[in-house]
C-alpha cells in the first residue's frame, strides 16, 4: 500500500467511525509521518493528492482540515474498475457542465479559467493530472448543488485508485496532454458562453476520447 493509500484508508476509517467527520483537523504532518512510518516528502504528496480531490483543505499555520466530500468519499467502492469510472462520468458529467453553463457565477468561471490555464501549462504528468482533476471538480462546484456535489466526489474519488492511476499513467503521451487541454478549452468556453448544449457536448466528446485511450477502443 502506497502512503497515499495509507493515507485515504486512515481518513476512510475515521469518517466510518466518526473520529474523522467533516471539519475535522488531520494530524500534523509530522505525526502522520510518524503514523504512516513514511517520509515527510511523502506524505505531503499523499496530501496535496486529497487535496486535489477536495477531501482536505489545508491552511498555513493552522493545519489540515477534512471538507464535506469526506463522508462521501467513504463509500466510494475501492473494486471499482476503469470502465466503471467511465461510465459514470459519461452519465454524470455532461449534466454538471450543463448546470453549470446557466448557473455558474463569475468567480467560479475566473477560478475554472485559473485551473485550465494551470493544465495548459503543465510540463509532466503530475501536474496535468492534478488540474485535470481539479478543473472538473471545478465545474462540479460551480453548478451549487449539494447532492450533485456529493455523487460527483464518490465518482471522483474512485479515480484515485492505484489501477486508475496506472492505466492513465501508462497511456499518458505529451500530444495526448496538449489534445486533452484544447479538449478542456472547449468546455470551459461554452461554459463562459452560458451554453448548456455546447458545454454537455464538448464534455461528452471529451470523455470519449478519454474513454477511447484508457480501455484501447481509440
């Protein structure tokens, strides 16, 4: 099991048992060192993986606090398959971008705009994959609806599993990066158009291509 693993099943624990809810502060980096018999530099990479799934907000100076999403990511099932993945995405997605076109406001659209840009310029597949995530968890928040937020961060928190991270690893290329971005682009652009139709379309095509690549249907 990989520190972050580790991590997730700790945090997983606590939100079944109740000692880790919502709000909750983590231990400190140190004592999950401790905790975890890892490396510092692990761990603070097993943490900005949470946070980029939005489990964790973390705060200079105050500590590492568990957000809403803790709870449903507890029930994510830890067997779940690519293709499982995909499917749900192709189901949920589309309609989240298109809530999102007609009621995103226009901080949401400047922070999706930020993380976009973020992807963009993205030289390794670390830091793609951490926008990528964090860009369509972007576009979840903006269309403000509690349950819909929920079901996306089960799906979303599915997309941690190690196979998910192997498949997308091992199919990741530099033009499929840069493809995938333009793909991104074009969402966020019909988001900023306030066009459902357009914004559920580029993100349908987009999640092909991506379902195409990882199960070898492209």
């Amino acid at each position: 099991m990989t520190v972050e693993q580790s991590l997730r099943a700790l945090v997983a624990e606590g939100a079944r048992d109740g000692t880790l809810g919502p709000g909750a502060k983590l231990p400190t980096e140190r004592d999950l060192v401790a905790r975890l018999s890892a490396p510092r530099s692990a761990v603070r990479r097993a943490l900005e993986a949470l946070e980029r799934d939005g489990l964790v907000s973390r705060h200079v100076g105050r500590g590492t606090f568990l957000t809403d999403a803790v709870t449903a990511a507890a029930d994510a099932p830890s067997d779940t398959s690519p293709a499982e993945i995909m499917q749900v995405r192709q189901l949920l997605e589309p309609q989240v971008a298109m809530v999102a076109a007609r009621v995103a406001t226009q901080a949401d659209l400047a922070r999706i705009g930020e993380v976009l840009d973020a992807g963009g310029a993205a030289e390794d597949f670390e830091g793609f994959e951490r926008s990528d995530a964090l860009l369509h968890r972007s576009i979840a928040v903006a269309a403000h609806n509690g349950l819909l937020m929920t079901m996306f961060d089960v799906m979303n928190t599915a997309r941690s599993l190690p196979v998910w991270g192997s498949l997308k690893r091992r199919t990741s290329t530099p033009e499929l990066r840069r493809c995938y971005h333009r793909e991104h682009s074009d969402i966020v652009e019909a988001l900023r158009d306030r066009d459902p139709d357009g914004a559920a379309d580029a993100m349908r095509a987009h999640l092909q291509h991506v379902s195409d690549t990882l199960l070898g249907r492209g």
